[in-house]
C-alpha cells in the first residue's frame, strides 16, 4: 500500500504519539503530585515554587525527555512519509492518553466525551491531509518571514496579558490554546531556521544582513517554547492529561496551516471546495476540543465535588 521508505515515517510517527502521550500523562502527575506540596492542591497558578520541585522530579523529568523524543520522532518521519500520512497519526496520543487517564483516574469514558475525542481526530486528520494535498513549500521571503514574527510578537503580548488578568478565575482551555497557538508558530519558525542555518553552512558562514533575523527568529524560538511551556504546565494544573494533548494536537497544527496558506501562499493552488473542507474540519476539530474540556469525565467530577463541598 505503501511505497519506499513511508513505512518509517508511519512507524516514527505512532512512536511518537506514544511519546507524547505517557511524556504528558507523567508531567501531569508531576505538577499535581508538587502542587499538593506547595499549596495543597489549591490550584493558584504554576510558580518558581513548582518549577523548582518539578525538576527535583524524575517523573517529570522523565516525562519532559518523552515530549523530546516525540518531536525529534515528529520531525524525522516527515522524512520520510509526507504530511498527509504523519500528522493525522499524532491523533493517537488523544486516543492513547484519554484511555490511560480514565484508567488511572477510575473514571469512565462517557458517550460525549468519546465523541469530542472522534471530532478531535476526525477533523483534525481530514484537516491536514487535505491541507497536504495542496501544500506547496514555498520559499520564505524577509517581508513573509518579518510578517510571522510581529505576528508572534503580538500573540506573545496578547497571551501574556491575559495570563494576567484571567490569574485569578484560571480556565484550563485558557491555557491550551495559548500553548496551541504559540507552538503552532514554532512549527514555522523551526522550519526557517534550519533552512537558513543550511545556507549559512553551504556559504562557509558567510553572515550577511539577512542573518540578524536568523538571530531573532531564534530568540522568537527560546521565548515563545517557554511561555508554551509555561502554558502547558498550568494546563496540567487546572485539566486533565487528555484536555491538554487534544488541544496540542488540535490548535498546533490549525495555526501552522493557516500561517502556511495565509502568509506564505503554500496553498494558493487550492480550489474553493478544499479551502471550505478545511475551514469546516478545522470548526469540527476545534468543537471537539470545546465538548471535550466540558464533558471531560475527571473535570465533571471535579465539579460536582467542588458543588457538593460548597453547600456543606
């Protein structure tokens, strides 16, 4: 069925949903095992505290090492299976994760959240295939590429100030579509990067004026994996495993796209019907992950203590 070398990129892909799966579930526990410690569960927002017991532990740690591999997994089968094939089979780590979070938390899997689960994978998986189908890679110009990062730039700005504002009535779907939308920019970033760090190598290193926003993409890269990181971690601290990797495998791939097809052309060649396909699958997906953060089985159980522990 499938031909050359695409097996690899089929098998490095499931391994890396895998990776991403357990690496979430057990920085999950992490942060919920350190925030028992540090304010006894209360959940008033992800500090230095946190990040200072996280890296005393070596689950977390442990866990931070699989989300490595599961990108370097990620990237490296896209050399060998084109996109089409690959990025629908990180769906797997929503499947993977909800049925190991229901199986540790002891909680059962309701029709509605197997649903939201369908739409994720569903919309996202038809979303980027046929995103796929079209895509043309298309050398970034310094304007396209200066367009990204003020884009970035305002997304860095936006989200950091409304981390702020909404700190005291924190919402865990708040988080992961910041950290969604950050590390779908990263994605394109990335990808500049190592082509110009390409062209560096073939020119001796010859550095020229282009090269500063070499440098600045770069820092762009440092800043925005650590406020997405950031965001991850409170996600964590305020949802379940599954709510996090569903709108991490939902958010990152849409913004990645739609940067693609908006400002670097990629899909200009698409006809009407794809761009309305896309558009439709990628409101699917993202009505997935909005049935998922509300019907979420560990959430709702949430709730309905917080309410019975309220009216005592």
């Amino acid at each position: 069925m499938f031909g050359g070398h695409t097996w690899i990129g089929i098998l490095l892909a499931l391994l890396s949903g895998v990776a991403l799966s357990l690496g979430t579930q057990l920085q999950h526990r992490g942060v919920a095992v350190v925030d028992e410690h540090e304010n006894g569960g209360g959940k008033q927002g992800f500090t230095l505290g946190h990040m200072k017991g996280l890296l005393k532990r070596p689950g977390w740690l442990f866990g931070t090492l699989l989300l490595g591999l599961a990108i370097v997994f990620q990237l490296t089968a896209l050399w060998f299976a084109p996109l089409s094939v690959v990025q629908p089979l990180g769906a797997i780590a929503l499947v993977i994760t909800a049925i190991v979070n229901a199986r540790i938390t002891r909680t059962r899997l309701t029709a509605r959240a197997i649903t939201a689960i369908v739409l994720c994978v569903g919309g996202i998986g038809l979303f980027v295939t046929i995103a796929a189908m079209y895509a043309q890679l298309q050398p970034v110009t310094t304007s396209e590429l200066m367009t990204v990062l003020i884009a970035l730039g305002v997304m860095l700005v936006v989200w950091a100030v409304l981390s702020i504002v909404l700190r005291k009535s924190p919402r865990p779907l708040f988080y992961i579509i910041a950290a969604g939308t950050l590390f779908g920019f990263l994605a394109t970033l990335a990808k500049v990067v190592i082509g110009r760090i390409q062209t560096l190598i073939d020119s001796g290193w010859q550095f020229g004026t282009e090269e500063w926003l070499t440098i600045g993409c770069i820092i762009a890269l440092i800043v925005a994996t650590a406020l997405g990181g950031w965001f991850v971690q409170n996600a964590h601290m305020y949802g379940p495993p599954d709510l996090v990797v569903a709108g991490l495998t939902v958010i990152d791939p849409i913004v990645a796209v739609s940067i693609g097809a908006l400002v670097l052309g990629e899909t200009a060649g698409a006809p009407g019907w794809a761009t309305l396909v896309m558009l439709a699958m990628g409101i699917v997906a993202v009505i997935g992950v909005f049935l998922l953060a509300k019907q979420n089985p560990q959430l709702v159980d949430e709730s309905a203590a917080t309410i019975e522990k309220s009216g005592r």
